[in-house]
C-alpha cells in the first residue's frame, strides 16, 4: 500500500508540472493573457495530488492509519482528483482557444463531479482518523490523575 501512495504522489507530481509548462506554452503561443480554468490545474494537481498524499503517506509509514481504509480513501481520491483535473484541463484549455463549448454546463459539471469526489474521500480519511483520536481520548482518561476536592 505504501508504495501505491508513493506512485500516486509521485505521480500526480509529474502532471502538476506538466500541466504548468503546459499552461505556460499554451498561453504564450495563443497570446492569451486573460483568466481560464487551465492556471489552477497545475496548483490543484500539486496540492491536492502531491501534499496531500504525502501527508497521507507520512499517517501510512507511522500505521496511523489501516490499510484497508487506506485503500478506498486512495482509489476515491485519484478519481476525484483525475475528474476535476481533466474539467479544468479541458474547460481552461477551451477557453484559451475561444471556443464557445468552454462554457458548456456539462464540462463544469464534470469538475464538480470531481470535486465532490475528494469530498468523499476527504470523509473516508476522516472516518479512518477517528478511531485513532477516541483509542487516545480514552488513553488520555484513564492517564489523568482524580481531581483534588479542595
């Protein structure tokens, strides 16, 4: 599982920069110098793709977390993730062109379908952690000393 996160990371590493150059060129060929969808995939990739599964991994190497939750949180979010990546590659890059389909309901639904995705998968890690801060609140309980009456 650790190295299923680490591929993941890595990888969505690689679009993240990819995705930058290629905003870059395309604007710059195009001479476009207004606003698109296309200059917020390179942060989302890195963000949400490279930060966010390392910090899941570092949970994974200190087994915060199991690797049975690990997997369905991991599967949902690449998917998540791959969705709203390729509506906003696709809207921002028909933006830059002029198409009028940039503005197509279904493209920015195809983003949103993404986004709430993550949004599962957020509630999946979140439904991992749990069990984690209960096993120490009641840790914490059992550690404190009885309040003195004074």
């Amino acid at each position: 599982m650790l190295s299923r996160i680490y591929w993941s990371a890595a990888t969505w590493t690689g679009i993240g920069m990819v995705s930058g150059l290629y905003y870059r060129e395309l604007t710059r060929a195009r001479a476009f110098d207004g606003r698109t969808q296309l200059a917020v995939v390179h942060t989302h990739t890195l963000v949400l793709g490279t930060v966010m599964l390392l910090a899941v991994l570092a949970l994974a190497v200190s087994r915060l977390l199991a690797e049975r939750d690990l997997g369905r949180f991991l599967l949902v979010w690449n998917i998540g993730l791959a969705l709203t990546a390729g509506g906003l590659l696709v809207k921002g890059t028909l933006q830059v062109l002029g198409s009028a389909i940039a503005d197509s309901p279904a493209i920015a639904g195809v983003s949103g379908l993404g986004h709430m995705t993550l949004s599962g998968a957020l509630v999946l890690l979140f439904m991992a952690l749990r069990p984690l801060v209960r096993a120490d609140q009641t840790a914490g309980e059992t550690a404190r000393p009885e309040s003195v009456s004074a």
